[in-house]
C-alpha cells in the first residue's frame, strides 16, 4: 500500500555524514537529493561531468565539473577534503573511446580491466572496486532519502484491468531476463507481443519507437521498467518521473509497471496527476509478494 | 565448410508434390522458392495478401490475393483444388485487430485460441494445429530447396578476428535468450555491450537505429541473428540477403552471424561479394559445434 502522498513528497535525510561526495549524472534526481542535503544542513561536494550533468545544481555549492575520463583528478580532488562516502546519483552516458579522453589514472584502470567486451554491470562493479580499494565507500542513495524509492502500490487513481496482468507478468519476466543478461530494464509490451526491448537507447526512446508498433483496437501498450536482478543496487537505480507519463501519453502507453524497492519515483504527486489526467495507470509491484491482488 | 558457391546458388527441388501450396508472405524468398519450383515443373498454387506479398510473383501463375483474415476463404479455395500440401514462405506483418477483418472462420479461431497475450510463436502453433485438424500437411521450405538454408562456414573472404569472438558469443547467448522468450532473433552488439535487441521492428529497423548508439575508437557493431530455440522451422527462418549487408555498410555493423541450418542466406554469391566490398565479415555458425575453429 502507498504510503499517504504527503510523507512521499517530503525529502528527509537518514544518514548524515561530515562531507558527503555526490557523483552526480544527469536527470533531476541529483537536484532532488541535493535539496535533502540542504534542508538537513548536510555538507557536500559535488563532481558533475560536462555534457552530462545539470550545471545549475553546482550553484552556491562546493563543486568540480570533469570529464568522466579524469579519475586521477577526481581521486585527488575527494582526498585533498577528506571526502571519504561516495554516492552515485542520476543517469551517465558512456563516452566512447575518444570522449573519454582518460588521465593517466583512468587509463591505467581501463588496461587492468580491459575496457572490451564490459557490460555495464561488470564495468560499475569494477569502478565500485577500485573505489573501495582507495578507501571510499560507496552508499545507496536510498540510504539517505527513503522516499525517492518507489513504494509497493498504485501511484494515481488507476489501477491495471484484469486483462492487463498477463501483458504485466511477461512484462516483468521478460524484463528480468533482460536485465540479468545485463542488457537493459525495459520492456513495451500489446497483447502479449513485445514491442520493443530497450538496450542502449534508454526507456524514452524505447517509448518514442514503439508507437510505431502498436496496433489499433485494442488497449495501448504498457511499459514494464524493472532492476536488474545482479544490479548494484548503491550505483543506479532505475527511475521514472513526470517525463515518462508524458512520453507514454504522447506515444499510446496506458500503463506503467515499475519495481517497488528498486526504483526511483520522482515527484510522486506529480506523476500521479499527470497519470490520473492521461488516464495512465501506474504501479510499482513488490517482486517479492508480486500477485493479482495489489 | 561452405559448399562450393556453385551448388550453392543454384536451386533444385528436392520433393515434388501434385500441387503445392505457397502460401507467401513479403520479400524476396517466395521469388526463389517459385523459381525453384518453375524449373523443376512443380505444380504450384500461390495465396498472397494483400499489401504484403510481391504481387509480381503472382503473374502467370494460378493463385488467390486475398487478406490475412480470410481463413475461410482460404481453406476452400485450396480445398476445392484438392491441394494438401502447403508451405509458409516469405514474411508476413501481423495486422491489427482492425485490419485483419477476420471472416468467420478467422473469427472462430481466434475466439476459441484467445487473440490476447499471445506470441508469435503459440499464434503459428495454433494456426498449424488447426490447418492439420482440417487435414493439411505443412512443410518446411527446406525439404523443397535446400540450398536456400545456410550452411556453416564464413559467407565471403573475412572471418571474424580474434577480438569479435567474445561479441559473438554474447551476441548468440542473448539472441538464443530473447529467442525462448519469443521476443525476437536479432542482436546488435559492440565491444560487449548489446546497443539494440529486436521485438516487433524487424531487423533492418534494428540496424539503422543502434548506428546511434555505437562508439567510436573501436571496430564496427556486430549484427548476431539466429532462430528462436523453440521456433517451428517449417513456418518462418530467419533470413539475411544483399539488403542485410547493405544496410550494415550503411550504419556502421562489420560483421554478421547467422545461425547454419535454420537460416536462409538468400543468394549466397552476391551476400559474399558485397560483403566483401564492404570489408564485412558474414558467418554461418553450426549451433552443435559451435566454437573458435571455424
């Protein structure tokens, strides 16, 4: 059951630390747990990446904005303040080769890896490594502001139909079978057909390319956005906001699936109204205690 | 090892059969099959549909032009010509409810199958079970040409190097996953990360859409296709043609791998010298003897 949408709007801090280091990617949720810290006093510095991460959260606050391939610099920088708790927060796109113009640091990374034939997953655990190696300790955003983290239950005043549960249940399957191969979290999904399976393209392309694909006469599609089951749950989570209500208006979703837990729901309200205008049902189902009955 | 090209290209009709009935979708593969049929004086009758089959095919050659929905139709047409024997060739796009105006026989099956919640795979089923429940037999285009069916060996004068064997590997083991899944047959994949999966937008969609997301610094995407494990082989093989290579040089993708035996490779000579051209690698792997010794 949601909890009452006042305690999920408010951002609170659980955890404090005496300089929190934010990796912080692009996306609005780097902003959300920012505005946690603030309201909390807690201290922090920011490493945002060009191109990548909103400039405005660097505002009145401690800050370097890098390049992902300065991993020396970034390591030097966290020493210099004693930073020593690191969280990751928002969605990063991978540089080629040749954006990512590596120091010396991040080369000498790259070779002990081996930057071919890395799946996202082998790479942010070997980034996660090398970091705790160097005496850092990586958190979970979720460990300092629980209400980012979608709780199990519907989130506007739709719920899904009786005929819409097993486009839900292959949904879910087939997006865990996905994301244990280490290849993406999303699925489109009419009538038992899958639509279309997101891998590097990320969910609002995905969204976009399948309007293409839907038929008419019957309900629109749904989307089924779940974790990984082999993710690190501390580095990145998947997350849906305002932005995809509106893609899955604009391109003849109805319904939207995401992993209570293990997701982020970002401005819940928001969502909800927006869900309950476009007549979208959305829903976050706990895959523990995953059934009809929700 | 390849069959010398020669006896590659050429088609011979293995099985004859008082009069065969053709049921083809679109593409160029009905084309070959006929042409094989022609040549070897094998009666034929063809049932093409509307806005999907090559209508040139059709010329000088008895058939019926008609829609996905007229089952009934169908089934006494071939009756009434006491045809027995039928073959699915050639690609067929599912309407949607609205444009597959079913005819009562269509409507029937679809009432008592369920249109809902269902695959490709368990639609071709039923519709196999019921044609045999009216006393047809359905054959696979592999007893009729086998020199449509690729066989294990690299297409052209490349073979895939060193380096591209872990993307392949990778690339066959989430195929033959989505595969079982009944998602869809292609993968794209470079430096082990899988840029695009194929549903519902078909192969050359898939290509062109994942040049978006490769790096740039290293070698080329890799295309793997391969038939689904559980695929019924007599209805519907995965094939790849000129078109196939040329939209590969088009969009960045240096290799391509094929599945020997339950994949059409449609002419064989001009695929090799294109690909060449192209400096594109095509192989057809035996999934049995799969390995690096090819």
């Amino acid at each position: 059951m949601p909890a009452p949408e006042k305690s999920r709007e408010k951002s609170s801090l659980k955890k404090t630390i005496p300089t929190l280091g934010i990796i912080a990617g692009g996306g609005i949720v780097p902003q959300l747990l920012l505005h946690a810290c603030d309201k909390a006093g807690q201290d922090v510095f920011v490493i945002a990446f060009e191109g990548q991460t909103d400039p405005e959260i660097l505002k009145n606050r401690p800050s370097m904005l890098t390049r992902i391939g300065a991993a020396g610099q970034i390591i030097r920088t966290l020493r210099s303040r004693d930073i020593k708790d690191l969280v990751f927060i928002g969605s990063v796109r991978r540089p080629g080769l040749v954006g990512l113009k590596p120091d010396l640091r991040t080369a000498q990374f790259f070779t002990r890896v081996g930057l071919r034939a890395m799946g996202d997953d082998t790479l942010l655990k070997a980034v996660r490594h090398e970091l705790e190696k160097e005496g850092f300790t990586i958190h979970g955003v979720q460990e300092f502001v629980d209400d980012l983290v979608a709780v199990a239950g519907q989130v506007g005043r739709l719920a899904p139909k009786k005929q819409d549960w097993p486009d839900i249940e292959r949904g879910l399957a087939v997006a865990q079978t996905l994301g244990q191969l280490d290849v993406g979290q999303s699925v489109i999904i009419q009538d038992g057909i899958v639509l279309g399976v997101e891998a590097a393209e990320g969910t609002d392309e995905l969204i976009k390319r399948c309007r293409l694909y839907q038929r008419h006469g019957s309900r629109g599609a749904l989307l089924v956005k779940t974790c990984k089951p082999q993710q690190d749950r501390d580095f990145d989570l998947p997350s849906i906001g305002v932005e995809t209500v509106r893609m899955c208006a604009e391109n003849g979703v109805s319904g939207i699936v995401i992993q209570a837990g293990r997701s982020l729901l970002i401005n819940p309200q928001d969502v909800a109204s927006l869900a309950d205008h476009h007549k979208i049902f959305v829903i976050a189902l706990d895959p523990e205690s995953r059934g009809h009955d929700q």
